[in-house]
C-alpha cells in the first residue's frame, strides 16, 4: 500500500500539466485477459472482442472519471472484469513484473512490454513469461499519444516518440532501481493481496522487479544509438549484428531491441545464425524472418516458419563449419537490405568458435556489431573494425596475408572486403554492452530449450477447434511415394540399404531442392551430397511402408507448401524422447522406447566432450 | 559461468543414478526398434562371418544417425573394431594399413573407456583399466601405437581380439538384462569373476554400497521378525493341540506369549514398518492354505461370503498378538501398508487381496467401536478381550483415506465408507458423498453397495457423469457447428448402471465406433482434411487414405508391419547427385565466388574452357 502513497503524488504531477483530464491521462489500463491458451484465444472470435471492447473502454475510463486513476483505495490496481479477464491500472512509470501467460489489451493511455509500446489501437496481445525466462515488465508510458493518420505525421511523431523515448529510458532506469527497494521494503511477502489474486485469475503471477530484465548502462546506450541509426536519417541500411558468450542475454536484447524497432518501423528483418537457440524456428536451423508482430515470449511460444530456412541439421557446428558458412551465405544472399537486419550469432565464442565468428562478420559486412560481454569475464576480444581487419578467420584470412595473393583477380567482387584499398573497406561500429543480469536462458538445459521449441512446433499439428490436445500418433499422416522425394541423411554415413532405419520416426526437414527427383524405380532416391536448400517445415517420419513404397510424415506445413517439397533432410536432432515414450494407450512394446536400458553398465553413456578441459584446468590447479 | 553450471548438472546424473534406476525402471529412447534389433545386431556383430557383421555395422551406422552424439561408446568402440576386422578378412589392406587402423580403434577404446572413469584428478590409465577388468598388456599397447614403435599386425589383432570379448561380457552381454551368453562353464566363472571385480571397483558400485548395507541390514532384521513370529504361530497351535477346542484359551495369553509379545515389542521400537511388512507377508497375518486347513477354515472364491470378516478361529488366533502391538503409530502404519499391499494385489482372485481387506474392515470395525465410546466395561470378560483395541486411536484419517484410495478394488467403496464415517474431524457432507460416488464408479460397482440410506438415495435418480459424457457433449456441440451431420448418436447417452453388462457394451461400442477423442478429432478435422485434400490434388503428397486407426500405432510403426529387425531393409535404391550444390571441394576458401561457380554446368558433365578458365581464376595458392 505504500508503493500507492508514493506512486500518487508522481502521477498528480504528471496529470496536472495536461489540465481537463481528471487524474492525469498519463494513467494507463490494461487488460489481460482469457487465461485459455492465448494462441487459440486469438485465432477465436475476434467479432466478440470488438463487440466487448467498446464496453471496456467505457468501464477503464469510468476509473478516471472517478478519479480512480490513481486510485481513490490505496491497494486497488487491479479489478477483475469478468470471467478470466481483469482490468489493471497502472500510473505512469509504474511495473508490473510478471510470470505467466495471458493475452493484453491496452485500453488506455500506452504500456510498454519488452521495449514494445502497446497503445490502445494494438489488438489483443498474447504475452509469455515462463519461469524459463527473465520475467517480463509491464510499464505504464507517460501521456498519450494518439495513432498518426498520414505518412508525414508518421514520421514526425516516430521522430518524437525516439526524442522521447530516450527520456523514457533514462527515466525508466531510475524508478526501477527505486521501485525494487521500495516494493521490498513495504511489501510484505507473505501476503496475498486481493490484487494477486485478481492476477491469478487471468493467469499471471506478480514477482520482483528484480526477476525483470534489468536494463543495463551500456545496454541502453547501445539501444539508443542503434534506433537513431535504424530510423533516423543515415546513409545505408542498418545490419546489426550480436555477438558474444553463451547466457549473456543476447536474445533477450535481441527482441528488446526488435520491440523497439517495431514500435517506429511496421517490419525488421531478422536473422538467425545461432542454429543452437533459434528464435523462430525449431533448433538447427538458420532463418531469415521479416517480424512485423512485437516478440513477447521466449522462443518455444512463437515457433512460425521464416520466409527462408535453411536446416543444417545439427544444434552445433563445429563439426562441419564449411556447410555452415554455406548456409549462412546462402540465407544472407536472400535478404533484401531494405529494412534494418537484426543478426544474432552463436555463442560458441571460444577458439575456433571466436575464428568462424570472424569469418561471419566478414560475410554479413555489418554496420553495428553489439558485443555482450560479462565486464569480469574477458571471454573475447573486442571485435574492433580493426581486430576483424587483421585477424585471420577459420576460413578466411586477414588482410595483410591475403593483400598480394589477391592481386590480379579483379573480378572478384566478393562479399568480402573489397581487396586492395584498405580505407573503403566497411568499417563497423562497435557497441559493447556489458548486460548486468545474465541470467537469460542459463536457468534450463539447453536441451530442454531444444525440445521445448521442437514440442512449441508440433503444436501447429493441433487443431485449434478440439478443446483437447490429441496424441501425436492418431493424427492422420500425410504420405509420399519413394521415389518423389529426394532423402539425405546430413551428419553420418548410413549405409543406403539400412537409411530406413535412420529415418523412421525421426525429425526430418522438409526441403525444396531446385532439380526435379529423377526416378529410375520405385525406390528411394538417395541424394550423394547434402543439398543447401530451402526448408518448408519439419515433419515426424510416423512410419516407412517398405512394401507400398511410401513415407508416412506427420507435419504441420500447409498443403499449399507441402507439395513443393521433395527433399527430406535427415539431421542429428532427434525428436523430444517425451513424445515416444508418453505415447498412451498402445498395446505392446513402443519402438524405440525401452526400461531394460541400463546406464550403469561401463560404455552405455555417451562421449563425453568436455571432460578433457576439465580434467586439462585441474591439472593446472594442481600444478 | 552459467554454461558450465548447466552443463555440470547432467553430467553428475549418470553417476548418481543407478542406485535410482535400480529401484524404478526408467523408460528411455534407444536406436534400435525393439529387442529383436538389438540381438540381431549383437549376434552380426560377434558371428565372425565377415558379410553379416558387415550388415550388422550397416545397421549401427543407422543407429549412429539416431542417436546423434548420445550414441553409447560401447557400441561405437565395438563398431570401430570390427570393422578392422572386417577389412583385414577382405585382404584388401596391407599389413601397414591394417596396423594404422587396429591402432587408432585400439586407442579410441582404451581413451574413451577409461575416460569416463576419470574423476577430477587425473588417474594413470593403468590403474583405471585394472578397475573395469582390461588387461594391462592392451593398455601398453595403446601406449606404444600413441608414443612408441609401431607395434606388430599379430600383437594389434591379439588385442582387438582381447577387448573385443571384454566388449561382450561387459557391455553386450549384460545390457539389456541380456542372458544370451554361449560360453562354457569356466567362462562363465571367469567372467563373473571379472563382473565382481569390476563392479567392487567401478564407482557406480561405491555409491551403491550404502544402499546394499542398508538393504543387508533390512533383509537381516526381517528374518528376526519373521522369527519371532513363527514362534508365535507354532505356540498358538500348540495351544490349540493341547487343550484342544478351547480357543478361549488363547485369550488367556500363556506366559510364553507374554515373551514373544515383548521380543516384538523390541524389534518395534527398532523399526516398525518392517514389523508390519513382516506380518504381512505370507504365512502370518495372511494365511498360506495350510495353514487354513490346519485351523479348519473352508476357504471360499466367492469374495463376499465372509462379509468383511475374517473368519472367527483366525481372527482369534492372532488377535492376542495384535491387541498388545496396536499402538496408534502402529495401527497408522499397518492400516497404510495394508493398503499398499492391497494396491499391490487388488485384481488377483487369490487369499490375499481378500484377507487384507477383511483385515482392514476388522480395524477399522474395532477403531470405530473404541472410537465410539461403546466399549462396554461391566460386559464380561471375554467379550471385552476380543476386540482388537483397547484405548481410543485416533489416526491420521487423511492419510488413510488417500492410502485407500489409492488401492482400489472391489471393496473400495466399502472401506472408503466405514473411513469415512469413522474419521474425525468429519470430510463435509458433500465431500464424502462425492468421494464415494467417485470411488464406485472408478471401481465400476455402480453407487457404493452397502451405503447407508442418508448418502445413496439420490443416486439413482442421476446418471453419473463421466469423462465420456463430457466429450460426448464437445462432439454434440461440434456437430453441430457442423450442421448437425450425424445426429443420431444422441441416443448414446452413456448411462452407467450397476450392471458389468452395460459396461462390456460400452467398451464395445467403443472398439467398433470410434474411440471418443478420436471422433472429436474427426469430426472436428474431416472439413480440414478434405480441404487439405483438394489443396494436394495432383501432388505426390496425399492424405492417407486407408481407414487406419492411428492411435492403435505408435510412432515408427505402421499397421501390419512385424517387428521383424528385418522388415526395413532396402533392396533397391537410386543416387542423384546435384549439380549445382556446392561440391566440398570448391569450398576451400571463402575467396572464391562461388555465386558464379554454383551456376548449373549446362554442357553435361564435361566442362567447357570457360568453366575451366572460372574454376582456375577461383583457385588460390596458400
């Protein structure tokens, strides 16, 4: 109740220069809402929403006429609505930070959700705040601001909406840091408020401030220069590219800073070359995306299909860096340039990983490079125009090397630096952001990630008007003749006569090469090298019916898609072990599911990769 | 940071599990299809026939695929050297070539076995090889291919030979419970030898020792009990034999009695529960047959006819025992156990369900009169000694609810009721009403047959709702968004009655209609597929359209496919190369522009002197 008392008099001030309006229209209401799944939620009924909606602005406004805004009981910042849905008001600069789903309307004045601006005009938002994840922060906007009409106006205020929005964020910073004390001191723990539970209701949970993403000094400084170079008048088109460890949060500044574009710009280009964690796609992947819609969730919440995909099959890289920087020059070659182009890049930063990452940023010639670091942890070098001039990469190599032997091959005009003239070489910018909360992903396993975003995926497959969420295995399989598709197995040599046993029930991607599959027989069509081509989706291979000759494959690509394709990618991701193993209600042994498997027995496990570092950094300890 | 506490937490799984897994069976993802695969590929692999462990290999480098980097070493390590012996067999190979290869297997198993024994200090390699059983001579051999003189064909071939076998007897032939051992008597000794040497060393028997000791312990302190009660049983029937008929005498515990009542008493205070697992077990508190023959108890099949009681002379024999161990804890924890046991046995039709659930009804019977205050104190003597408690018990009522319900049977409803009349605080009105619906229709009895009047009146009245109304109702309102397609199925109202007729039909109803998910699913989806259909008109890609009941296939299995290891094989296959993929070769460099290399060679394979000259210009000279 005190966090009110405080709050209040801050937002009579900022009431009080807009004059007429009573309580301050900086007072924003928002409404989460339906606490069903919000992906159904928003495919349903849009015609009742509109018909409920006016009512709710009708019922948020009726606050401020009241006076209630802020509120005239101290505690009363949230009322339940109706049945799942509840109102919340927020005074200007005020946080809500928040674990759970719902989907968020605003209704009044502006919140901003992930550096994206939700204004009353937004439609219904569905927004994801697992525990996997920071936490997201609700923020009330001060004043608002009315949609422009035309483009001229557009600008201007885009123009102003960043003047302020710099404002905001120094602003912002200082009644984080604030609030957090505050809402310690007077909040008790132990109490569950009416509040809490009006929040329950819709699905979320109210936590700390300090489970938020904390944004730090550099981190900003960094957002501003990148949103002035991305809408504000500049030579060329922005590529920006993030580099940096593992678990330094540069997804999270990734779609931090996409929100933030989106809230001037209707579209950012977005690339993904961590074929680790993917933001849109399931893992092994590198894409190139247009996101027009702000990205309120982690990746497993918003799996789509990017207008390009390449599938390399494997979460990790090392072993084959040669195709990988194929596919990424082949996705990178498909990007129009006429939007700002966000990169994000693995974290494997460390050794060859820190050579290929060279070779990436010489490939994709940025003009902004984010370099997240842990200010303690020198994990790698600053990638200063320079460093990247002169280093050697893993395939390429640094100037002064390759200079003479480039001589007389004139008509290479490479992705490469142009050879030769050292000065009109494209000098990036380096912003070194040293993020002060690097918790993002590190509290889940990879690998849960992993199949998190496989299983995020698979839910394509249900249909969204059956209340219930079918087993995979009694959806009805799509099937294909052998000979219409083409098959390659990516990682390991299988033997041609036994590749069945690879393929059956596994994840392929479901490719499109250029060549029609020729077809001799009825048999398989083996390809005799990996392909890089564009991938339209993923699939389970349900079964191999070797006797009529036909792939069964469970997938969720729409038809319109799926006959284009004739090409399985056969990669080294295997299918989330949960889907096998819960299948219900099958009689008899499931394949590939076994409880006689028994770990304890020397050589059952796996190889292990880096005990050797390990074992290397104790012997030093010892020594 | 973060990445290494991430990594560090599975890594420490593996080693603290198998003292877990022992306990409870975990069920996880394999390569293989099934057990047949798995034998197929063990016995390829060790046949010595060089074609079929050549099959066999094929079909490991599909697993390979499978299991991406989670493929276990000992099948990698098994893989890698028969194929040295394969390629030796062939003659293809000259001694040299041959040496490099054993060479490079041998090490890769040596390293990578022993490797994942290391602990954080770094153990010579000789000492970790002693501990899983490799002979030493095999690791100085690593030493040698690694560090010194190239070491000769037969030596390399004795050793592949060497851990070959100590792959079988420790891997193979253990996984999978696996009892396929061929070998003779002293073999077998010699490897169990091995086995117990291995396991005294390898850590996962460290972590498991506490355990053993402690179950050592558990299956010492049983047996004392179970003695102690023997001897309680044999002076009871020497009661019997000697004043004979008069059972009334056992009610007058003999001094003997008394001593073995104490010595109980003892074992009690040490540990309860196995007190209690120990009267449970057969022979005691449920009787073998001969031991009902020799109290002249006529055992019957028919469950109800002894109305949840345990026959007089029975109950009369250990009745002196119990009253003097019923304690409150301990009736607390021989009434769950009970339960537990019941879970255990609850669908078999022999003594044993049905005598633990006449002696949880005897219990609860006596809790209840005691509970009541009616024990009568002028009533005589005997009377009074019968019962099986003395003082008023008041247990942990929640607690046996939930143990009982979770041990459903036949009876459930009965003894959910006598607990739930006897438990206090009381569950409120409607609380207990509904659990004992819920109870009898999970039991399929119908309404509780014994209820009183007061809480089954009305529940005849009603039909009992059950998940398949529910989703009878989503397909009902789903049909009719679908403008009422199939409307006669209105009439399917599952109503359950009492009777097991109306529950075969349903489930038959079920086998021939369809399951009612799936119809959902159905119905809800068949507008979707025939769309889908159409938008796949001309295309290779269909709809499958053979009426298959997918939900009766796991994933990986198709109907009328065995599971015959074989049954994947293919015999005909065609290879398509693609022209205008980057071929590795050209990828040596990034420098060269490969946007133009990649352009389709159109004269056929051959390439023109334009093609040459571009290819040339390509080229870079480190």
């Amino acid at each position: 109740t005190g966090r009110w008392r405080r709050a209040a008099p801050r937002t009579g001030r900022g009431g009080a220069g807009r004059g007429a309006a009573p309580g301050g229209g900086g007072g924003s209401a928002v409404m989460p809402a339906r606490r069903s799944r919000p992906r159904r939620a928003l495919a349903r009924a849009p015609a009742r929403a509109s018909r409920t909606e006016a009512a709710w602005r009708e019922f948020a406004s009726s606050f401020t006429r009241t006076g209630m805004v802020p509120p005239a009981e101290p505690g009363l910042v949230a009322v339940e609505a109706a049945e799942g849905t509840a109102v919340l008001l927020l005074p200007p600069q005020q946080a809500l930070t928040f674990t759970g789903k719902c989907r968020l309307r605003c209704l009044y004045g502006a919140v901003r959700l992930l550096g994206f601006a939700v204004a009353s005009h937004h439609p219904g938002l569905p927004v994801f705040s697992p525990a996997t994840h920071c936490a997201l922060s609700l923020e009330a906007l001060p004043g608002a601001r009315p949609p422009a009409a035309d483009l001229r106006q557009l600008r201007a205020a885009a123009r102003g909406a960043m003047r302020s929005h710099r404002v905001r964020l120094r602003d912002g910073r200082v009644p984080f840091r604030g609030h957090s004390l505050l809402s310690r001191i007077f909040e008790p723990q132990s109490n569950f408020t009416p509040e809490d539970a009006v929040l329950a209701s819709v699905g979320i949970v109210k936590c700390s401030p300090d489970n938020g993403l904390q944004v730090s000094e550099s981190t900003c400084l960094a957002l501003e220069e990148l949103i002035q170079a991305c809408c504000g008048e500049y030579e060329g088109i922005p590529v920006v590219l993030v580099c940096g460890p593992k678990n330094t949060g540069k997804s999270t500044f990734n779609r931090y800073l996409i929100n933030l574009l989106l809230n001037h710009l209707p579209v950012v280009e977005y690339m993904e070359c961590d074929i680790g964690q993917a933001e849109f796609t399931p893992p092994g992947c590198v894409s190139l995306s247009s996101v027009t819609e702000p990205v309120l969730g982690p990746p497993y919440t918003h799996q789509q299909m990017p207008h390009k995909v390449v599938y390399y099959g494997q979460t990790s890289c090392e072993q084959d860096t040669e195709r990988y920087l194929d596919v990424v020059k082949y996705v990178f070659s498909c990007c129009k340039k006429e939007v700002p182009l966000v990169i994000n890049t693995m974290g494997w930063v460390k050794g060859d990983g820190l050579l290929l990452l060279i070779d990436l940023i010489r490939l994709l010639s940025p003009s902004h490079i984010v370099q997240m670091d842990l200010c303690d942890w020198e994990a790698m070098p600053p990638l200063t125009p320079d460093h990247v001039h002169f280093s050697a990469g893993l395939h390429t190599k640094g100037k002064q090397q390759s200079k003479c032997k480039q001589l007389g091959l004139g008509d290479l005009e490479s992705w490469k630096y142009p050879e030769g003239e050292d000065m009109s070489a494209p000098q990036h910018k380096l912003l070194y952001v040293n993020p002060e909360f690097p918790r993002a992903g590190a509290a889940v396993h990879s690998g849960i990630l992993h199949d998190m975003s496989i299983l995020g995926y698979l839910g394509h497959l249900q249909s969204p008007d059956i209340g219930a969420v079918l087993p995979l295995h009694c959806l009805v399989p799509y099937q294909v003749p052998f000979n219409a598709v083409a098959l390659r197995v990516i990682h390991t040599d299988v033997a041609p006569s036994n590749i069945m046993y690879a393929v059956n029930a596994s994840w392929v991607g479901l490719c499109c090469i250029p060549e029609e599959v020729r077809c001799q027989t009825d048999g398989p069509v083996l390809l005799t090298q990996t392909p890089i081509c564009d991938c339209l989706g993923f699939g389970i291979v349900r079964g191999v019916d070797v006797e009529k000759k036909l792939y069964h494959i469970l997938t969720p690509v729409p038809p319109e898609n799926l006959r284009l394709v004739n090409c399985l990618l056969l990669g080294n991701i295997a299918i989330p072990e949960c889907v096998l193993v819960g299948q219900q209600g099958i009689e008899g042994e499931i394949p590939y599911v076994t409880s006689d498997y028994n770990y304890s027995i020397v050589g059952s496990g796996k190889l292990r990769k880096n005990k050797q570092h390990l074992l290397k950094r104790k012997e030093c300890d010892y020594a | 940071m973060a990445a290494r506490a991430g990594t560090a937490s599975p890594r420490g799984r593996p080693s603290a599990s198998p003292a877990r897994r022992r306990l409870k069976p975990l069920r996880t993802v394999v390569a293989w299809r099934g057990r047949a695969e798995w034998d197929q590929v063990m016995v390829g692999l060790y046949c010595g026939d060089s074609r079929l462990q050549q099959g066999a290999l094929d079909r490991v480098s599909a697993w390979k695929s499978r299991y991406g980097s989670k493929m276990p070493l000992a099948v990698d390590c098994t893989a890698e050297l028969i194929r040295c012996k394969v390629l030796d067999s062939s003659g293809r190979l000259k001694s040299h070539e041959l040496i490099l290869s054993y060479g490079l297997a041998l090490v890769r198993f040596v390293n990578l076995i022993t490797e994942r024994k290391q602990k954080t200090v770094r153990l010579p390699l000789r000492q970790l090889a002693r501990e899983v059983g490799i002979p030493v001579w095999v690791v100085d051999l690593r030493h040698e291919l690694t560090h010194g003189k190239l070491p000769r064909l037969a030596l390399c071939r004795k050793g592949c030979d060497v851990v070959l076998d100590w792959l079988r007897k420790m891997y193979w032939n253990r996984q999978l419970g696996n009892n396929l051992c061929e070998k003779d008597e002293d073999e077998k000794q010699e490897q169990e030898e091995v086995e117990a040497n291995a396991e005294l060393n390898s850590d996962a028997w460290v972590i498991q020792t506490p355990q053993h000791a402690a179950c050592q312990k558990h299956k010492e302190f049983h047996e004392k009990v179970r003695d102690v009660l023997i001897s309680y049983k044999n002076e009871q029937f020497r009661v019997m034999e000697t004043v004979s008929k008069s059972r009334e005498l056992w009610f007058d515990s003999s001094s003997e009695v008394d001593w073995i009542l104490a010595q109980i008493k003892d074992l009690m205070q040490e540990n309860r529960v196995a007190v209690a697992e120990a009267l449970l077990s057969d022979g005691f508190l449920i009787p073998k047959m001969d031991c009902l023959k020799m109290l002249n108890i006529k055992y019957e099949a028919n469950k109800e006819v002894w109305q949840f009681k345990i026959p007089p002379i029975f109950y009369c024999f250990w009745q002196p025992l119990l009253s003097g161990l019923l304690s409150r804890n301990f009736t607390q924890i021989l009434i769950e156990k009970m339960f537990m046991e019941l879970r255990e046995c609850s669908d078999s039709s022999e003594l044993r369900p049905q005598f633990l659930i006449n002696w949880i009804s005897e219990l609860l019977t006596g809790i209840a009169k005691v509970n009541a205050g009616k024990k009568k104190q002028l009533c005589n003597k005997q009377e009074s000694v019968k019962e099986l408690f003395l003082h008023k018990v008041p247990l942990q009522w929640i607690r046996v609810t939930d143990s009982c319900l979770q041990a459903p049977c036949w009876a459930t409803p009965h003894l959910l009721q006598m607990i739930l009349t006897i438990m206090r605080p009381r569950l409120s009105r409607s609380s207990r009403k509904n659990l004992l619906y819920l109870a009898s229709i999970y039991t399929e009895g119908g309404p509780p047959p014994l209820s009183s009047p007061g809480l089954s009146s009305d529940s005849s009245e009603q039909p009992i709702y059950t998940i398949e109304s529910l989703q009878w109702r989503a397909r009902q309102e789903n049909q009719v968004k679908n403008q009422g397609q199939i409307v006669e199925k209105e009439e399917n109202v599952p109503e359950r009655d009492n009777g097991v007729e109306e529950v075969e039909e349903e489930e038959e109803e079920m086998v021939t209609e369809t399951n009612p998910l799936e119809g959902l699913g159905h119905s809800g989806t068949m507008v979707a597929i025939a769309e889908k259909r159409a938008a796949l008109q001309g295309s290779a890609w269909q709809i499958t359209a053979d009426e298959v009941r997918w939900k009766d296939f796991p994933l990986g299995k198709l109907p009328g496919q065995t599971d015959d290891p074989d049954g994947l094989m293919l015999d005909n296959y065609s290879m398509m190369s693609l022209l205008d993929q980057p071929v590795r070769e050209e990828w040596k460099s990034l420098n060269t522009n490969s946007a133009e290399l990649n352009i389709p060679v159109t004269g056929g394979l051959l390439w023109t002197q334009n093609d040459f000259y571009k290819i040339k210009s390509g080229l870079q000279l480190f």
